[in-house]
C-alpha cells in the first residue's frame, strides 16, 4: 500500500512539474534572453510596470501606484512592516493603507536585485530581493528583503493581484 502511495505521489509531482514547466516562460537580466518574440515582450511588460510601480514608491506617486495594482477584492498583499503583520484585503484596503504610508515618506530609494520574470500566460510572477534607504516617519530607515509580486494582464495590461514582501531578518533599522 505504502508502495503505490509512493507511486501515485511521484506520478502527480512528475505531471506537475512537466505542466509548469511548458508553460512558464522564465526571464532574468536580459529580460527576454533565449525565448520567442512574444514571451519575451510578455516579460518586458511586465519588468516595466515592476519598475514603475517601485518607481512610484520613490516619487510618493499614488497615481501610477493607482494603475499598478488590480483595483477589485482580488487584490492581496502582505508588507515587510511588522506593525501591520495582516494580509491587506482588497482595493480598498490597500489604498487606505498607501494613503496612510505614503505621507510619511520623505525620501525613499529602493534597489532592486536579481530580479526574475516568469510568464504563465495571462499570470506573471516577479521575485527579487529589494533594499531600501531613506526617511520614513522623520527618521532615517533601511531594510532589505525578499519579494514576490504576482500580476495579472486585464485589458491588455498588467496589474499587481498580490505581492509579499518579507524583511531579512534583523536587517531593517
């Protein structure tokens, strides 16, 4: 019995893994190196609009940060700060929160390392580790961590279903 769980479970994993593997399309740094036209714009697309979302973050920009996220209930997310440790719930929730936040920054610059892009059709997945310096509350802050950002492409476009950002630990002061 053992024998055939064992054989059943290796059957699922094996299928899963084929399944995910022929239709992921993967990008690092050169966005888009080694695939087809069309993954590689796909891609590109979606590295764009990572990029100006955390651009946004930089500049306090509600307007593009706004456009970057899928604006229904479908939205979630989980920030770095340990003072909200809840998962944000929806549009709403989270729009709440940026106009709360956001406010608070006096300066940000966040870098962003070994980014990497997967396309699985109308769904990407962006993960990386970020750091971030600067002045959050009147008080200078820094941090790094890790991320994972799932977006979706509506009407042509991609938008953030969710994200999680995790801090290192012991890393943010």
């Amino acid at each position: 019995m053992a024998r055939i769980s064992y054989t059943i479970n290796l059957i699922v994993i094996v299928a899963l893994i084929g399944a995910l593997g022929s239709k992921s399309v993967r990008a690092t740094a050169p966005v888009g190196a080694g695939m087809d036209d069309s993954a590689a714009s796909e891609a590109k697309q979606v590295s764009e609009t990572f990029y100006r979302y955390m651009q946004a973050y930089e500049k306090k920009d509600m307007e593009t940060l706004s456009q970057s996220f899928a604006r229904d209930e479908k939205l979630t997310a989980f920030w770095p700060d340990p003072s909200n440790p809840f998962r944000i719930e929806g549009w709403k929730e989270m729009r709440k929160s940026l106009e709360g936040y956001l406010p608070a920054i006096g300066s940000m610059a966040i870098n962003i390392r070994q980014p990497m892009v997967q396309v699985y059709g109308r769904l990407a997945i962006v993960t990386c580790h970020w750091s971030f310096s600067g002045v959050v509350g009147a008080k200078p802050q820094m941090g790094s961590g890790r991320g994972s950002y799932v977006f979706e492409k509506r009407d042509g476009a991609w938008v953030m279903i969710h994200l999680h950002e995790s801090a290192m630990p012991g890393a943010s002061k």
